[in-house]
C-alpha cells in the first residue's frame, strides 16, 4: 500500500452494532457510513474512539479488521489498537495479516513512563508490521515527565516507527498551547494532525500549520468538511470560518454529552444508518436528549 498521505481529511467514523443480545458488529451499516462519507470526497478513514475500540473484544476487532482490509481504492482504512501494551501486541498479530498504511495507538492511561511507553510501542510496531500514528490526548500521555515524553515521540517519529501525530489536548484557547510548541520542536509539523474536528482546526492549520484534520461531525457532513479543509488550505480563512461554524451545533453537543455516543446517535438520527446499541462502558443518550439531536444531525447532513 502507498505511504499514507497527511495532508488532508481523516474520517473518524462510527461503528454500527446489531440489536441482538451480542450487539454483533453491523458491517452492512457501517459499510452505510463509509459509502456516505466518501460520497463527500474524504477516502480517508481512522476507525478508533468513535467506533467505540477501546471496548471491542478481540474477535470484533478481528471482524473490523477483515472487513477494512477489504476496501478499494481510493479508501484508506486505518484501525486503531491497545490502549493496553498486551491488547495492543495481540491486535498487531491480527493486524499483520493484512496491508494496512499504518494503525493508531489509542491513548493508555495506565501506569506508564516515556521510556517504557516508547519501548511498547516499539514492540507493538514490529508485531504489526506497520508504522503508528501517535494519539496525543493529553499532556501526561506519555508519562508525568513532559519533556521525557515529548523527547520519547520525537525519536519515534525519527526513526520511522511512528508516522503521524493526532493532537487533541483540549483548551479553551488553542492559539496559546505550550505543549504543542514543544511537540513542533521534536516533530515536524506535516507529521502532524489536528485531532478535534473543527472547533480549533483553524487555529492549528493557520497558527501552527499542522498537516491535516480529523473529524468525527465530518461523517454527517463530509462534503461540508472537505470544503472546510479546502478553504483551509487555500488560506480562505473567512470561508473556512464560515463552514466551521455549521459544525458548531452538533460539536457542543458533542463537548457536552460525549463526542463518540453522540455521533453513534447522530448517525441514525441524520438517516444515514441504523448505528443500534452503544457497547458498555458507555451508556446511551437519553429520550430527550436524542430528540434534541435529531434535527441537529439532520439539518448538518442536509446542509
């Protein structure tokens, strides 16, 4: 498979589940959303949070595999591992069995430190057979020692086990981001994507020129994302502005109740697929919480 290309839109999609008694993988929805997004232009697709992966077993995660290995150009299909080093090397032996660009490490909150981190994802990578992309979500992701852990993702993009960054630390402002200054010292920034959808896309591809975006609110609207980027990279930043702000809506939800279970419901809201049950550890929005989503979902989709 080609060398993934970062510059440009990484679908973040949901993962449709049955309503039996198992919530089995529903691959017929979920191949739904993959033919809705790329009917708006993004081929790219990063199955991780948003598909509930943290919490999939082995064998779901063995059929998603199967089933991503399956895409045809132009789709580039990304899954994600761990966030636990042992789940994580069992996911690389599956994910060795296919051609996948790369995998993403999702963020482990368990007892870590930068060198040990390092030394697992190093592993992780050669059972995988594939490079990393590093998820960043906060500024402890590799330990409490900043420095160490910004050191530790400098080397590993260096020596080509890992290719890619998906930054998302949260701030209220983020024009004003020291750790993201630090990381842009160790790693260029076209090794870098803006991992928070819209909300601070413009300032990370304007300020700090970060190579790409992923989005979550862009499977409802991929069209309306792709333009988004579009004006981005054009340095349209008044239009750009004005089609992030149609993101908005659906985004403070989002903030508010939970990013993935909010775009698990707001992809059967908007009509594009029967998304069922949300697996435990998460619970289900709530009657009125859904009714206040639908006509948000819906009125993205149909923007």
């Amino acid at each position: 498979m080609a060398a993934l290309n970062l510059d440009g839109v990484f679908a973040v999609p949901p993962l449709p589940r049955r309503r039996d008694a198992k919530r089995t993988l529903d691959l017929d929805a979920a191949e739904a959303v993959a033919r809705h997004v790329e009917s708006g232009g993004i081929t790219r697709f990063l199955y991780g949070g948003n598909a509930f992966l943290y919490h999939a077993t082995l064998g779901e995660f063995e059929m998603l595999a199967g089933w991503l290995a399956s895409f045809d150009a132009p789709r580039v299909p990304i899954p994600s591992i761990g966030p636990s080093f042992g789940r994580a090397i069992d996911q690389a032996r599956l994910v060795a069995r296919h051609h996948f660009p790369a995998v993403m490490m999702l963020p482990c909150g368990d007892p870590r430190d930068a060198r040990g981190l390092e030394a697992g994802y190093r592993e992780v990578a050669d059972a995988a057979g594939v490079p990393l992309i590093l998820y960043l979500k906060s500024e402890d992701a590799f330990g409490s020692d900043t420095n160490a852990g910004l050191d530790a993702v400098g080397r590993l993009i260096a020596d080509g086990i890992a290719i890619a960054i998906k930054y998302a630390i949260v701030l209220d402002d983020p024009s004003k981001d020291p750790y993201l200054d630090g990381l842009l010292r160790r790693v260029d920034p076209s090794r870098v994507l803006t991992g928070m959808g819209e909300r601070p896309a413009v300032v990370h591809l304007r300020d700090f020129r970060l190579a790409g975006m992923t989005t979550g609110s862009g499977c409802i609207a991929p069209c309306r994302c792709q333009e988004f980027f579009d004006a981005a990279r054009a340095g349209d930043w008044r239009r750009a502005d004005a089609l992030r702000a149609m993101f908005m809506p659906l985004e403070d939800l989002r903030d508010a109740w939970g990013p993935a279970r909010v775009l698990h419901h707001a992809t059967e809201g908007a009509g594009i697929a029967a998304a069922g049950p949300i697996p435990p550890y998460v619970s289900p929005l709530n009657d009125t919480q859904i009714a206040r989503l639908t006509p948000v979902a819906r009125t993205l989709k149909d923007a």
